[in-house]
C-alpha cells in the first residue's frame, strides 16, 4: 500500500483511486458508527475523498495513511454532525453480527446500539478495523490510557447488555 500512497502523492489518480478502493468498506464501517442515514454516510465518505485528494501531497509517511484517511473521516461525521446539531446515531458491525456471542446480525446490532457512542466507536476501531489502542488514541486525540479504559468499559458493557438479552431469551 505504501507504493500506491507514494505514487498518489506524485500526482497518479489511478493510485489515488486503488487505496480508496482497498479503504471504502473500513470508510463505511466508521461513517456508520456515527451515522444510521445513508445520505450522511455517503456525504462525510465523500467529503473525506476529496480532502484525501486535495492533501495527500502533506502525508509525511505513506505506512499512516489508513490512520490519516481514518482520522479525516472521523473529523467529516464529526462536523457534519455538528452541522445537522444531531446526536450521534447508532453503530453496526455487520460481518461481526452472527458469530458474536450466537447473536444474530439484528441481536448483535440492538446491544451495539445501546452502547454509548465513545465506547462504540473504540470498539468498531480496535476489532472491527484492527486499529492498535495507540492508533486509537492517535486518531480520537486521547491518551492511550483512556482508549484503554473505555475499551475494557465497552467490552464490559456489552456484556452486561448481553447477559440481560441472554437471560431475557430464556424466559
């Protein structure tokens, strides 16, 4: 990936468009923890190509580049939510759903939503996108520390949610 970023930087538009291609459903991923309206999710994915474009020249190094185009992507949710002065909508990991703890994909996603959005999107970051706690922490300009305590919270929540459902289901 590092020679397609290097190449884009250089002006190559085929590039450009191979690393957005290899990033639109991670793009998605994130846009749709912050967003349930396909509209918004299209609008920041959107917004973010084009900043992409305009300054992936500023890059300093082309290994960061999923953590730039993440980090410019959140700041785009962020802003339009801010625009639409909305409070930040439910989060879904869709390919996660059925293998998650013998939820199905609707059962996985209601629990998710019930999470507080600081924890959802540390979770979606760190297992859905594979993102280390210090890219994390990088990306949501926080200590590391905080990633980490609202990861061990968030997976504690989920927990907990899930252990109710569970217990509903049975009765």
């Amino acid at each position: 990936m590092e020679h397609l970023v290097t190449k884009a930087q250089q002006g190559d538009g085929r590039a450009f468009v191979r690393l957005i291609e290899m990033n639109k459903q991670s793009m998605y991923k994130v846009a749709r923890s912050y967003f349930t309206n396909d509209e918004d999710i299209a609008d920041a994915i959107q917004d973010t190509i084009e900043t992409c474009y305009r300054s992936i020249s500023h890059l300093a190094e082309a290994q960061y580049f999923r953590t730039w185009l993440t980090r410019i992507l959140i700041n785009k949710c962020i802003d339009i939510l801010r625009k639409n002065k909305r409070e930040h909508p439910v989060s879904e990991f869709p390919e996660y759903g059925e293998s998650s703890m013998e939820l199905n994909n609707y059962e996985f996603n209601e629990l998710m939503n019930s999470l507080d959005e600081k924890y959802r999107t540390i979770l979606l970051l760190y297992y859905g996108e594979g993102f280390k706690i210090s890219e994390i922490a990088q990306l949501l300009d926080m200590e590391e520390n905080t990633v980490k305590t609202r990861l061990s919270r968030g997976r504690s929540k989920f927990r907990e949610l899930w252990t109710v459902q569970e217990t509903v289901h049975q009765n």
